[in-house]
C-alpha cells in the first residue's frame, strides 16, 4: 500500500454525482471547471483519511485490473498524470461520468468523486478517486452581537472521519512479476466500508466503474470458497453424519490444514460423497476463479471458524465455541439415549426442543 504521508498531491478536482432519480437511466454528474486548491493541511487531511482506510484489512482489497477497453477507467487513468492542467480537467470529468453511469440504481446515495493524481515517496504515478457522500453536522460560534453561543449547521460536509461514507479507488505504477499487461505494470485496490463477509464489495464501483475484477483477491476467495461450500454441503448433504462430516472436512481445511493452500478441485475429490459432488461441481467448480489453487488467507473469517451454530426451522439455535461444541452437545433421538443419558453421573441439563436440527454449521 501506498504511504500516503510521504506522497505528493499534483492536482485535485472535485465533481458532483447526484443521486439517480427514479425517471433517469443513471445519475446525473455535474461537472466542475478548474483544479481544486488544497492547503497543506487540508492535503494532510485527505492522506490521513485514506491512509486510515486503506489501513483496514477487511475493508480495503487489492483487485485486478479487467477491463481496459477505450472508456475505461483503466483507460482514461492510466496516463492521466502526463497530461497538461486543461486535458486533466477534461480526462476527470470523463472519469467523472463514468462513475455516474455506473450508478444506476436509486438507492445509491449521490456525492461528490474527488480525483487526484500524485507520486508517491518512491517516484511512481498514481490517480486515487474517492467518492464521497455529503453530510450535515453542527458546529459552534459566538455571536458578537449578544455574546451567546450558537449552533450553526454546516452542509455538504465530506471526508469526515466517519468511513462508510466513502469509497475509494487506486490505480498507481508498478511492477508485478507473474502477471499479463496491464496487471504487470499497474496495482489496482479499493476500499470499502460497507463490504461485509459472506458478501463482496459494492459492484457499481468495483466493477462497472473501475472496471476492476475481485476474483484474484485471496481474502475474499478464501471467504466466499468456504460459504459457497458450506451451502452445497447443507443443501445436499444425504444425512445428518454425511452433512457433519463434510463441514468437518470444510472446517479442517481451513482451521488445521499447514499448507496455506486451498484448492477447490482437490478438496471436492476427496472429502465430498458422489450425492453432492454433482452439485458442487455445478455451483462452484464452474465458476473460474475456482479453478485453481489459492493462498489461504482467514482476514475476513471472523467468528465463522471459532463457533459452531445448531439451528432449528422455529428460528432457535444452540451455539458453542468450536473445538467445545462436540464435547458439550450431544443430539439425543431415542428414549434410550435419553434414559442412557439421565443414567450417567454427570451433571448435564436435557433439553426438549420442537424440531430436529435441519443444519449443524
């Protein structure tokens, strides 16, 4: 990642993407004519912002670059920063609009896209967008008048220290060994706060803006390989012991196996029975980026490999630490377990509970 403390900004333009209205295609870009002027501190300012949030593992993501066609972003960022003031300006608004044919959904809050381009501490170019939602906050002052206090409200505030309100995109020069033009000589990330495990980031503007692909990102791999598994295995699972092993398979990989790879194709032939290895086939190995074996990396695991949940269809579940969950839970399903159980001298509480379990993840 780039220190961005020690880069340097060359030029900063803001432009104003409005929400999309319900009549529209996409949003609207209002576009702006000259440079910003940026003090040192707000300069320091920016950087901290985006140091900050590019900082934080689970929400920032380094992509590939996709799609490089005429109109791009790729395209309209790769040489912005040769370019004179006036080309900048004109290159930024159609990066600008880009971002505002991406967003074609109404619920898509509106903002502003700041578009920077600078050099970092060791000399290579760079073009950071940031799209920013506007926001409303109060601040004091005192009136000379009366000598009181008063509350003022500011407006269209942007790049407070609150994160989810933006998102940021970079694409910078670089040499990448082991990778096809222009992956070679450009690294691409994003940052995302509203990105949630289990899920992936916002798709207008990963994709449709930044024409940027996640299916290299190693955390988001190793993340959507074990949910898009674990799903096969309780939807097709024959028997509970069939659905039980399986996971614990899943869950071996992940928590005990010491190579740091996982590779989709071989862990379907040897952990999972003929009756799922159809569907895995056909809801996992069909997708490419799949189709190879990839680091291991738990960043956005969480909770998922340190609890185990039994779950009821009345919505009641009985959830345990992991490596505990076998010793303290036992599923009893005849009156001589029940009785075989009451026999034994340990204290335990039996539970009756309306249903059988339909997982155990």
């Amino acid at each position: 990642m780039i220190n961005f403390a020690f880069s340097r900004f060359n030029r900063i333009i803001i432009h104003r993407v409005h929400q999309k209205q319900r009549a529209d295609d996409h949003s609207f870009v209002e576009h702006e004519d000259q440079l910003v002027i940026a003090d040192s501190e707000a300069q320091d300012i920016i950087k901290r912002r985006v140091t900050d949030a590019c900082g934080r593992q689970s929400r920032s993501f380094k992509l590939q670059i996709s799609q490089v066609e005429n109109g791009s972003f790729f395209s309209l960022a790769k040489d912005i920063f040769s370019l004179n003031d006036q080309d900048f300006i004109t290159r930024s608004k159609e990066v600008a609009s880009l971002l505002g044919s991406a967003q074609k959904r109404a619920n898509i809050p509106g903002g502003v896209l700041i578009v920077i381009d600078g050099v970092t501490d060791d000399n290579l170019n760079f073009i950071l967008v940031v799209k920013a939602e506007l926001q409303e906050a109060f601040k004091t002052s005192l009136d000379s008048s009366t000598n009181q206090r008063q509350i003022e409200v500011l407006k269209e505030i942007f790049l407070s220290p609150a994160e989810k309100f933006f998102k940021i995109g970079l694409l910078r020069q670089a040499i990448n060994e082991n990778e096809t033009y222009p992956n070679n000589d450009f690294s691409s990330m994003i940052y995302d706060d509203q990105f949630r495990p289990g899920g992936e980031p916002a798709e207008f503007f990963y994709k449709d803006f930044l024409g940027f692909s996640i299916d290299k990102n190693e955390k988001i791999l190793t993340k959507s390989f074990f949910e898009d598994t674990k799903n096969i295995i309780l939807s097709h699972a024959e028997s509970p012991e069939v659905k039980r092993d399986c996971l614990s398979a899943l869950r071996t990989l992940y928590k005990q196996d010491q190579t740091g790879i996982i590779d989709p194709i071989d862990f379907g032939a040897r952990y999972l029975p003929d009756g799922i290895k159809g569907q895995y086939s056909a809801n996992v190995l069909s997708h490419p980026k799949y189709n190879r074996p990839f680091t291991k990396d738990l960043a956005l695991m969480g909770r998922e490999l340190t609890k185990r949940i039994m779950s009821f269809r009345n919505k009641v579940n009985v959830t345990a630490p992991e490596e505990l969950f076998d010793e303290n839970v036992t599923v009893i399903r005849t009156i001589e377990e029940a009785t075989e159980a009451l026999s034994e001298n340990e204290l335990f509480t039996l539970l009756k509970i309306k249903g059988i379990p339909y997982d155990n993840d």
